[in-house]
C-alpha cells in the first residue's frame, strides 16, 4: 500500500474479511483522525507505531478500532497519547488483559466527544475482555450493545437502509430515539417487539441529497440455548423492512431498502429478493407507459374529426384518489364552460378544472405525465390532483380550487396586490417544502423542471402549493451503494428567465436546475420585478445593484416594514440559489433550513390589505381564481378584501369580501 504523504483522515475498512497483519505504512498519515479495521482476521501483533508521527494538539483526537480480529500479541509496550482512543476488544491478545495492562483497551470503549458520527460510546459493549475472540469464520460477533458482562457471542442479521430526507443534519443526537424507532417497529417474532440490545447502528455514513446511509445489525436474544435467529425470524425482520410496514417518521423521513447480509447460519434462508421487488416494479411501469403510448399513438393516427359521440382515449386502469370523470360531468359543473376555469362538481365541491385546447394533440405527453406524476404525489405544499376527463377529443384536468390565484398574479402590479415579508416568507417556506418533498420523498424522486410564480398557487390560507407537472423529469436514482448519475440528458424545456443556464448550455438537467428556477421567484418575492422584462434581466439587475452597496433601493416598496436583517439572508439564499455555476446552488434541504431560520426571525404573518381575485369570466358565468398555468380575469371584476385577525389560521388573516 502506497499511502505514506497522502492526506487521509478516516479509513474505514471494517467488515471485509481482510487477513494478515496490520501494515506498518498507517504510521506515515500524519492526519490521521479514524482507523477502523474492525471484525475482520487480521492477526499478528498490535503496532505501536501508528500515532508517532502525528503532532498533537488540543483539537487533535484519533479513534483506532481493531476489535474482533484475531491479533494475539503486542510488539512493545503501547504507551497512548490522551489524544488516542485504542479498542481491541474481542482479540486473543485479550485474554491475558490484565497481565498487559491493556484492560481499558479491551473493555468499555473510551467513547469520544460526540462530535463525530460514530456510536461506540452509546452502545455500551462488555465491560470485561472476552477469554477467546468470535469464530469470525462463521461470521459471528459480540453482542456490543448486550448490557451484560457475558461476553455473548452471536450470529447477527445485517439490514443496509438508506434514509432519503431525514430533517436532522447530525445522527448522533438522535442515536437513542432511532434505536427506539426500529426495535418497537420490528418483531423477530409476532408481537413481540426486539430488546434494546438486539440492534446496533454499525455504521452510518452521509450521501448528497442530504441521505444518510446505514448499516444495521440484529442479533438474537440472550439466552443460553442458541446464539443465531430461527428462520422464521429472519424473515420476520426483513418483511418488516421489505414490505414497508414501518411508519414514515417524521424525524427520520422514508427510508430506501439496499440489501440483506444474510451469512453464516441465515445463508440459506429464503429472503425477499430486492431484484424481484424492483423488477416488478420496473416492469410493472414499463408495461403501463407502453399501453399509454400505444393508445396515444393510436388515437392520434386514427383521428380525422372531431368526435363527440364516443372516448377516444382510455387509460388501462385506475389510479388511486384520481377520479375520471365524463365530458358531461364537467360540462355541467362549469355551465357550459364558457371561458370558465373553475366548476362545482355534483357532490358540490369546487374545483379548478384545466382544459386544453379542443382538437389539439400537442399536450398528449404533458396530460399523461401529469396525471401519472400527480397520483402518486401527495403533499400539503403540492396542487392536490382531483381527477382527469379524456374522452370526446377534451382534455381535462381537475385540481383542487385555489382561491388567491397565482403567485405571479399577486405579485403583479395591475393587481395592486399588497403583500408583507411575513406572507412572502410563508410563500417562500411553503413552495420550498414541497420542492424538497419531489426531490428527496417521493418514490421516486422527481425534479419539476417548470418552477416559476404561475406554478405557485395560493390556497384561502395563503398557503403555497407547487403546480403543472407536465414537463417534469424522474431524478437519477442512488443503487445499492450510493452511486448517483450526476445528471438527465434531455432537451430543455422549461420557461425563460426561469431555465438553469447551465441546462440551456449542455441538455444536463439536475435537481439543482429546480433550485436555480426557485432562486428566481425568490428575487421575485423580494424586488416584484419579472424575471426579464425590457430586456433587464432580474438576476443582473440584483447582483448590480447588490454589489453597488443599495441593495435596499431594489426591494419591492408594496412589502412595507420588514426586517433588515432577515432580507439580507433571504436575498443571500436567493442569490446563491440562482448562481450560474450549479456546483454553488444550496441543495433543497438547505434552502429550507435557511428559510426556517428566516422566518423565526419574522414569525407572524403580517395582515395585509389586498384585493381578492375573484374573477367573473363572462356574463352569468361561474367566477374563478386560479387554474393550474391558465388564468382568465376580467379587470372589471374586482373585491376588495378587509383583514381580521386570525390566530388559527397559517396566515394569521380571514376575509371578508365586499364589492367595490
């Protein structure tokens, strides 16, 4: 090994059956802060070398792990720095501790600061050497969260996860709460939920998005009959993992399942297969895009006239909380149409109902990929998808009705909409929030590619919910160990003033092409300019006058009172988010620490005075607010909105609407 002069900090080369002696190379990192070469075969002698060419300080603190090899002696006296932190445990070298004086070394761990995402100090392991190390050849090991001095060796059960948007940016805090978590939600048998020691947290390293990656180890109960898990039982715990029946958390967010370590006594036990899982769930998907492209396709070869009598399209099966309704439904629920976007369903709930233009086939994608997008998509800060209508050469979507409209209508000046930074905080936070939820949460991910102030709706609340999925893409997705395609190639789709720059320039869309896009509303928030608009370019305009020292001179006057401070951090993050280079965006769970920290700098909601958009279309048509990117207001029509308190609402307003 070719490692003396590299910079190498943490080492990591547990679990791999590596044999042999230990190199005596490791000496030469002078930067040195992990070594782990835990539960392997290595034999030999202890080295005493490994620390003597690190200069020590105060901040300088090495964490050694050679526990559960097969190490049977020491060269020289170990003399440790305060600084180092040696574990042996589980070694034959063990066996005469005492007599070495090396008992610290093969008992409790010396733990460390809690600084570093390691668990050795909340795992409690034995407090006395064991007398011979595990037959690690069988792949066994000390149980080392067993509260017990037995020194009780066992076949463990290993579980890989990866937590896909866990909303703590350190594990460690939380290392008992999650041990908790699992073992009340996991049963090796029928309710009977594991004990505190049968699980140990082996090891959790963090990926981009942010994810947390972890290795889980089960061991069986303590008892003096068996050291390994029936059959039975091995199954019972990888179907709890396998078939998703633990609860999401909160906390720990949705979970990605990378594989079993099934070895030694569990190798022949009939596991669920991963492969078959996912394939199914590949084919199952494959075979329904094929079936809609069929019959798109079929209905755009074989249509000549518009027909009225009979559907023209059908999708092959239902999806869940989608509803279809018939060309007459909606036709009743808005009178007619008209130039109606909004409609009372027979049950009478209201609804905004997004039509496109009749007799034209160019949105066929968009309506497919939307609905299919949208079914399997459920967030508070996302447009809720009521149901579809495809039949008698009509497209239709059905959302839920968002009274306030757009963002981008209530950002317009012709609206004379008044709105505090309170309420843009919320905006912001809001749409945030359901961004993070496609890009981290849902299954699988999603990257929206059309972020703009028309796609932000606004509910009676003032809650902002993201909209109009249709030219959006699925994110790469991590395989088993963590790897991930940087990018899609695809064309550029998208609106201008809002498309990453570096999208426009290479076909490679990222999730962080969604972040530049946010970063753009964000200016809108602050400045109420559009993103170009006589050929002055938003993100120009505020890097101007930003590095000009007037950054106060572009904010949007109609904001009214705000705090200095708190629009300093959000034309920052707006700034970062809307960087050129994608390497200097924040990623999603980032933005939305950085908003929440903002917004607790501003907590109420400010009470606004603003005119309420109810928009009555036509003479004696039904009035609408918004529908997903299609609004049509007529001017004439306006209400003026007087504010009240509301405590229990998100926006702290109720209205109260009355004519002009």
């Amino acid at each position: 090994m070719q490692l003396a002069g590299r910079i190498i900090v943490i080492l990591i080369l547990s679990d791999n059956q590596l044999n042999g002696s230990i190199p005596s190379n490791f000496s030469g990192l002078s930067h040195l802060q992990k070594l782990y070469l835990d539960n392997n075969l290595l034999s030999g002698s202890v080295p005493s070398t490994i620390w003597q060419n690190i200069n020590f300080t105060s901040d300088t603190n090495i964490d050694i792990n050679f526990g559960n090899n097969l190490l049977s002696d020491i060269v020289d006296i170990l003399e440790i720095p305060q600084n180092v932190t040696l574990k042996l445990q589980g070694n034959p070298v063990c066996a005469n501790a005492s007599q070495r004086n090396i008992s610290l070394l093969c008992g409790p761990d010396n733990g460390n600061d809690g600084s570093e995402e390691t668990f050795d100090n909340l795992n409690k392991p034995v407090t006395t050497c064991p007398l011979q190390a595990c037959p690690i050849q069988n792949h066994f090991r000390y149980v080392p969260t067993l509260p017990s001095t037995s020194g009780f060796c066992a076949a463990p059960f290993g579980v890989g996860l990866r937590l896909r948007s866990p909303s703590i940016s350190s594990f460690l805090p939380y290392h008992d709460q999650f041990h908790m978590f699992i073992t009340s939600n996991v049963n090796a048998t029928p309710n009977t939920p594991l004990d505190k020691y049968q699980l140990h947290v082996d090891s959790v390293v963090w990926e981009t998005g942010p994810r947390l990656r972890m290795f889980l180890l089960f061991f069986p109960k303590y008892t003096n009959d068996s050291n390994t898990f029936g059959a039975s039982e091995v199954q019972a715990i990888a179907s709890a993992f396998a078939d998703f029946t633990i609860p999401v958390s909160n906390i720990f967010g949705p979970y990605d399942l990378l594989n079993f370590t099934a070895e030694g006594p569990y190798s022949n036990v009939i596991l669920p297969s991963l492969r078959t899982l996912l394939g199914s769930i590949f084919c199952a998907s494959v075979i329904l895009l094929g079936i809609l492209l069929f019959t798109r396709k079929k209905h755009k070869s074989s249509q000549v006239e518009v027909v009225k009598n009979q559907s023209l399209t059908k999708f092959p099966m239902k999806m869940d909380g989608v509803k279809e309704f018939s060309f007459e439904d909606l036709q009743t629920a808005t009178n007619n149409f008209r130039k109606v976007y909004k409609g009372t369903l027979a049950d009478g709930v209201v609804v905004a109902i997004k039509r496109a233009q009749q007799g034209s086939l160019q949105g066929d994608k968009e309506f497919c990929t939307e609905i299919e997008m949208l079914s399997r998509l459920h967030h508070r800060n996302l447009v809720a998808l009521v149901g579809y209508c495809d039949e008698k050469d009509e497209q239709m979507l059905v959302y839920e009705f968002m009274p306030n409209g757009s963002l981008h209508d209530i950002l317009s000046a012709r609206y004379r909409v008044s709105v505090g930074f309170g309420t843009r905080m919320h905006i912001a936070l809001n749409a945030s929030r359901g961004i993070l939820y496609l890009h981290t949460e849902a299954d699988p991910p999603i990257i929206h590619r059309d972020i703009k102030a028309n796609n932000i709706l606004l509910d009676s609340k003032m809650t902002a919910k993201v909209s109009d999925f249709g030219i959006s893409k699925l994110a790469p997705i991590s395989d088993p160990k963590g790897h991930t395609t940087a990018h899609i190639s695809t064309n550029v789709k998208g609106t201008p003033g809002y498309v990453d720059p570096e999208y426009f320039l290479t076909n490679k869309l990222t999730e962080k092409s969604d972040v530049y896009s946010l970063g753009i509303v964000f200016l809108e928030l602050l400045t109420g300019l559009q993103p170009i608009s006589r050929g002055r370019n938003i993100v120009r305009e505020v890097n101007t006058t930003h590095q000009s020292g007037m950054m106060f001179s572009i904010i949007d006057r109609s904001i009214g009172q705000y705090p200095s401070e708190g629009v300093k951090k959000f034309m920052a993050l707006a700034m970062r988010c809307s960087s050129d280079e994608t390497k200097d965006r924040p990623l999603m769970l980032e933005v939305v620490r950085e908003l929440e920290d903002i917004s607790s700098m501003h907590p109420e909601s400010d009470n606004t005075t603003s005119e309420f958009l109810n928009l009555n279309l036509s003479s004696g048509g039904t009035s609408v607010a918004s529908a997903p990117s299609t609004s049509v207001y007529d001017r004439r029509s306006t209400y003026l909105t007087r504010d009240l308190s509301g405590g229990d609402l998100v926006s702290g307003v109720i209205h109260s609407i009355m004519p002009l």
